[in-house]
C-alpha cells in the first residue's frame, strides 16, 4: 500500500509539471516564422471575405437598391432555371411561323400532361377499363374478350363503359391508328394479360422509346404488332425480344435497308414463329 501511495504521488507530481511546461510555452511570443504564417492567413480570410461581398453584386431586379419595383412582379419567375435565362436572352420573333411553332410545343406539353398515369384513375378503374378509357377518349378502338366487333366512341366523343372496375371486361386488341401518343401515355396501356393485337399504324409521335416501353408493359399473349409508319428506327427493334408469343409484326418494308434485314433476321432467331410483313400488303387490302 505504502509503494502505491508514492507511485500516485510522483504520477500527479508528473502531470502538474507537464502543464506548468505547457502553460510556460503557449505564454512566450510566437517565433518569426509563426507570426509570418498567421499574419499571411488573416490576409487570405480577409481576401476571400471581400470576394464574397464583391460577387454579391447579381441581385433579382426590384432587389437591389433603386430598382423601381414594377407591378409586373407578380409574373417574375422565382426558378431562374438555364432555360428561362436562355429564353429571356433570345430575341423575340413575332413572326407567323414562329408563333406556330410555339403554339405546337404548347400543346405537345399540354397533351403529354394529359397523357400521364394517373394512378387513382387505376385504382377505380382496374388496368383493362383504364386502358380502354384512354384509348377511347382520344379515337382509338378496344376489342375485348369473346366480343366481335370493335368497340369506338361516337361522333360526339361518348361510349359506353363502366366507371368502375367490372372483372368481366378484358381487353383483346387494342387500335391506336392515327393518334397523338407520346410515351408518357403508354404506360396506361401497361399488365394487359388477354391483349393479342396491338396496332400503332401512322401514329408518328410513336419512337424507339415507346416500343421499349410497350415490349416491357407485361403482354404474355401478344401475337399481332404494328409499328409500320412511325418513328421507330432499326434500333428499337433489339428490344422486341421481351415478347417471346409474337407471331406477326407489321413494318414498312422489311428490306429498306441491309441493317433492317440484319436486325429482322436476328429478331427471327430468337422468335422463331415470328413472320415480319411489309406494311403494303396489310393496309393496302
């Protein structure tokens, strides 16, 4: 016990030396090189806070000091996004082509919000009824199972459908020739498990994009595909292996080009019951 008690004591001994030694150094001046040091980093802080004052100088206009505050304010964009600032550099054309054309992008943007999935429509509605309803409202034609004739709106627009889901609807076919799908609209034609045709004939706005889209929205019984007068290149066609049931594809012309051919016969390997045929043939009957 005696040999711990001095042990201890010689301990705090060495510690309350230790920091009379550091209190003695942190209380002599700094060296010449520790004051050169300190001196050039106040001037650096000092240099960089006056940068950050001077970049302050962009300010919103009614912001800054002797701005007239218009009462146009209220039409201010608050998200200053790269495109507002371009559109705001550009000169304004009045010109009758220019206001068509701005007038078109207008209603393309208004068209693909129209278009977007609505997932409480879905919910009421079941994917079948929802489909039908789409494709319905914008001049298509629905076929649905163990029906024979096609189903399309009248000359007013009206069809008869249900409001909500009925399990006794399912859709066989579905014809979107000649309307304005752009790709947020497909997903609304998505878990279709009984459709076996599908027709895109001259729908222009219908791209590679979509028919990635439509040979991944789930059609284990699709047999009959039409993309032939749209948008769709040889590079979309690699991904028409997802349906593995198609039996027949409409095209423009299998042969307009040496790599269609290459992609055609390709796609044939991997579905062998595939039959691919020219667009004339089918349209012009």
């Amino acid at each position: 016990m005696f040999r711990h008690i001095i042990t201890t004591t010689n301990r705090q001994t060495c510690i309350a030396n230790v920091v009379l030694r550091l209190q003695h150094f942190s209380s002599q001046p700094n060296t010449p090189q520790e004051s050169t040091r300190s001196g050039t980093l106040d001037r650096i802080k000092e240099e960089l806070t006056a940068d950050k004052e001077r970049l302050q100088w962009r300010k919103r206009i009614g912001e800054r000091p002797g701005d007239w505050n218009s009462k146009l304010k209220v039409f201010d964009n608050s998200e200053q996004t790269s495109d507002y600032i371009i559109m705001m550099q550009t000169p304004i054309n009045l010109s009758p082509s220019a206001l068509k054309e701005w007038w078109r992008k207008r209603n393309e943007r208004v068209e693909k919000h129209m278009q977007k999935y609505v997932q409480e429509r879905h919910e009421i509605l079941g994917p079948e009824l929802a489909a039908a309803h789409f494709i319905l409202y914008r001049g298509g034609a629905v076929k649905f199972l163990h029906e024979r004739s096609w189903m399309r709106a009248n000359d007013d627009g009206e069809f008869n459908l249900p409001n909500k889901y009925h399990p006794g609807f399912k859709i066989e076919g579905l014809r979107c020739d000649n309307m304005t799908l752009y790709y947020e609209g497909i997903e609304n034609l998505c878990t279709l498990q009984e459709m076996k045709f599908l027709s895109f004939h001259n729908v222009h706005t219908f791209d590679d994009w979509c028919l990635d889209r439509v040979s991944s929205s789930g059609y284990p019984k699709l047999e009959f595909l039409d993309i032939s007068n749209t948008s769709c290149t040889v590079n979309g066609l690699s991904c028409l292996y997802r349906l593995p049931t198609l039996k027949l594809l409409i095209v423009n012309d299998p042969k307009e080009t040496l790599e269609f051919e290459l992609a055609y016969s390709m796609l044939q390997e991997v579905i062998p019951n595939l039959k691919i045929v020219d667009a004339a043939s089918i349209h012009n009957l």
